[in-house]
C-alpha cells in the first residue's frame, strides 16, 4: 500500500502543478486503485479468479477511456491504427501486464526492482522523445516511490508486495507505455524491450504450461527465474541477474528503438528472441514435478 499510497499523492500534487495531465492522471490513479483494491481484498481474504480479472479489465477499459483507446502504433515507416479493435487488444494487454507482475513477484527484490528499472528508462526515453503528456514526470515519481519499497524488499526482505502492489506496479507500467506511445508511435515498443526480461519469463511459462492443460490460474513455481533461485540457493543473485540482463542488454535496444524509430520492431524482436531461448532453457514452465520443491 505505501507504493499506491506515495504514487497516487504524489501524481496529484503533479496534476496541480500541471506537470501530468489530467487524463493521464485519471487513467493511472481511478483504474490504479481498483486493481490495488482487489489485490489487497484477495491478500485478506481469497477472491475467484473472476472477480479479479473483472476488476482487472474495468480498470483496464478505463484507462484506455481516459486515454483515447490504443493509439496507433508505429510500424517500419507506416502508422497502424487499431481504431475501436484497440479497446479490446488494449484491455488484454493491460490486464496481461497486471497479471504478469502478480507470477512474477515470487522471490525477493525482482518485481520492485524490475518496476524502477522500466519506469525510470521508459521516463528518461519518454523525455527524449519530446513526450509532453508528463509520462516522464509520472514514470519518475513512481520509479521512487518503488525504491523507497526495495530498500526493505531487497534479500532478504522484510516487507513484500502482496498482489495490492505486483498488481499496481504492471497496471501503472503498461498505462505509462500507451499513454507515451499517444506521443510517440514507436514508445510502446521501447517500454515491451524494457520489460522484456518479465514479459517473456510469463509468456513462456504461461504458454508450456497451457500447452501440457495445466490450471494457468492457479499458484505455481514454475517461472524461470524461481527455477533459478532454487539452483542457486539465493533470490539476490537471481534479482542481480535479472538487473544484469536489463541494464546490459535491454536498454540499448530500447535506447536504439528509440532513435531508429523504423527498427523498432525489428529491435523487439532481436532483443526477446533470446530472451525466449534462455527462458526456455533456465526451466520456465517445465513440470514442476521433475525438481523437488524448495
């Protein structure tokens, strides 16, 4: 709660000050704490998977209402507009990011320092695209607001996120990239690379694990990056690990996305692709059953 505490005080003094506007701030704060609201709710007490991902789309097609629904997307020298089609792939991506920050918060450090890493670059790149809306404003108080938690999450942690926070952190994520992309045709790209490390451990694992029938839904232990803080017996250098890979490797394709806007598909792919093997072969979404649990 003192992330969604911190981050929605903090968006309002900026939206007095004129430094976010108003639909921005709309978007992230009302759908914002609905998710958090329901995480806190399922942290209390176990809701149904309907309930939240109700929850989770309401809020999603309300920050897509503030911000004018999906814009379009740059794509090698063409624009692509998804006119009212970009409401429901809008929706599910942004309920795809609130879901994947929640699988991904399994170990100590890796979901807050992942969130500073993505709001902070996706800021500093927003304002070098000349983005106005005050998503560079937004990404960096949040970016804080999230350190101020890792200093007592980092390994071993004494507080944690719970699904009130891993919700929220994905939710404001997701709703910075579409609002700068409003601006910039290319920045959903540039956010995808910078939060590829978590997307494609989610994505892979979501996807072996439905390919074997498994209850996707349901709680497991089967990402990669939990598969490799059992192999090396200590969450920080998975989180190390995790920071390694975004620092040196995903920021320069976010950061060449950025100013070769005609490559920036071409950047996302060269940037995932190996993400995906690697997934792949560090475990995400193998059986559970072939390594004892922890």
């Amino acid at each position: 709660m003192a992330i969604v505490l911190v981050t929605t005080v903090g968006l309002a003094v900026l939206g007095l000050r004129g430094a976010v506007q108003p639909d921005l701030l709309c978007a992230i704060t009302g759908g914002g704490l609905a998710v958090a609201l329901v995480g806190l709710a399922d942290d209390r007490r176990s809701l149904s998977a309907a309930v939240r991902l109700t929850v989770h789309f309401a809020a999603a097609l309300w920050a897509l209402a503030w911000l004018g629904g999906l814009p379009p997307l740059g794509v090698g020298t063409r624009l692509v507009s998804s006119g009212w089609a970009g409401y429901v792939f809008g929706a599910f991506g942004i309920v795809w990011a609130v879901n994947l920050f929640n699988f991904m918060d399994g170990i100590d450090g890796i979901a807050a320092s992942e969130a500073i890493f993505v709001a902070l670059a996706g800021a500093l790149l927003s304002a070098f695209m000349a983005d106005s809306s005050g998503v560079g404003f937004a990404g960096l108080l949040f970016a804080g607001a999230c350190g101020g938690f890792l200093l007592w999450n980092w390994p071993p942690a004494k507080i944690f996120l719970g699904d009130v926070g891993s919700g929220y952190l994905g939710y404001v994520i997701v709703v910075l990239a579409v609002a700068a992309t409003r601006h910039n045709p290319v920045a959903l790209w540039v956010w995808l690379i910078l939060g590829g490390a978590f997307f494609v451990d989610a994505t892979v694992t979501l996807v072996r694990r439905t390919l074997r029938s498994e209850r996707v839904h349901e709680a497991h232990c089967s990402h990669a990056y939990q598969w490799l803080a059992r192999r090396w017996r200590h969450h920080g250098r998975v989180t190390l690990a995790v920071l390694a890979v975004n620092l040196v490797w995903l920021l320069p394709w976010a950061v060449l996305a950025a100013r070769r806007p005609v490559y920036a598909v071409a950047c996302v792919i060269m940037a995932l692709a190996p993400l995906a093997v690697l997934a792949v072969a560090s475990g995400a979404g193998r059986r559970e059953s072939s390594v004892p649990r922890p």
